[in-house]
C-alpha cells in the first residue's frame, strides 16, 4: 500500500465518521443551547434538566437518520471490500 493511498483511506474514514456524527451532535447541540437559554431565563439549575433532553434528541437522531447513516456506512465498507485487492499490492 503507497503511503498516498493509506492518507486516502484515512482521509475517507474521517469524513464517514464525521457524516456519521454530525446529525446526533448537531442535535444534541441545538437542544444544550436551548435548554441552556431556558435555564438562565428561569434560574433552574437542576443539572438532570440540561441533561436528559440531550440523550432524548440523540436518541431522536439516531431514529431519524439511522437509516441515512447505515446507508452511507455499508457504501463505504463495499467500497474499501471492493478496493481492498488493489490495496494490498
């Protein structure tokens, strides 16, 4: 394997994990700063409230582009299956 094409494999999966990623941190983000602007609206420090919307939009995500991630997942690991005799040379 050329040093060029391990840089691209590696390249690669870096960009398939943060396409992964993005929709549940997104979400989780958008749900912490409003969660975090009702808290400063109402003084409510209760530490279980900042946290259990966030799992509960995590886990919205994962329903919601649960099959768009699985879909991008199997393309990528057909397409280093399907490269993986050129690799090895």
């Amino acid at each position: 394997m050329s040093s060029d094409l391990a840089i691209q494999v590696g390249r690669d999966a870096l960009i398939m994990v943060m396409l992964v990623a993005a929709p549940m941190l997104g979400l989780g983000l958008l749900v912490g700063i409003l969660v975090s602007i009702f808290q400063a609206i109402t003084q409510i420090q209760e530490q279980t409230l900042s946290f259990v919307p966030k799992i509960m939009a995590v886990f919205v995500a994962v329903l919601l582009f649960g099959p768009w991630m699985l879909s991008l997942m199997v393309d990528y690991t057909r397409e280093i299956l399907l490269h993986l005799p050129t690799m090895i040379r």
